[in-house]
C-alpha cells in the first residue's frame, strides 16, 4: 500500500461530520435582537418581529436569490409551490 492509498483511507475513516449542535454552538451568542437559524435549500424565510413583516426568497442561483417577497404579518406564507408544501400562517407571530 502506498502513502497515497493510506490517505485516503485515513481521510474515508475522519469523522469530519458536523452536526447541528456544532454548528449552533460556532453561531451563539447571536447580537441581541438577532436570531440565527442554519438553512439550506431552496427557501429562505425571514421573519422580522420588530417590523411585523416576513421576507421569502426563493430560486437561488450561484450565491443569491432571484425572488423575494415581502409582506405583513396575517398575510400567510404560500410554500405549496416549494418542495415544502405548505402555507404557513402569520398572524399569531408575535411582535416586539
């Protein structure tokens, strides 16, 4: 066996995992006022309790989402289009 082919079995054999804990330990204390969620996908829902607003962006390409749209609290939020499939009510999130 060469060094090469102990590499990578060294490599294959790493627990380089990372878990959610891990990840939400690297982001906490997140500023007051701030709340950090890890996401992927193809949606990105923001919810901003202090303006009483919430921000969808959807069809990302490369590094940025080409669609977004914004709307008050009550207005639900339609994913069923998405692979999420639903709508999500927002009138009982709460405001500061």
């Amino acid at each position: 066996m060469t060094d090469v082919d102990s590499d990578r079995i060294a490599m294959a054999d790493a627990d380089d995992c990372r878990t959610l804990d891990m990840m939400y330990e690297w982001l906490e204390p997140a500023p007051e006022g701030f709340k950090v969620e890890i996401v992927s996908g193809n949606v990105y829902l923001i919810v901003d309790p202090y303006t009483g607003t919430w921000h969808l962006h959807t069809l990302p390409k490369e590094d940025e989402y080409r669609s977004v749209l914004s709307l008050d609290f009550g207005t639900p939020v339609d994913l069923t289009s998405t692979v999420i499939g639903l709508s999500l009510a927002t009138d009982a999130f709460p405001r500061d």
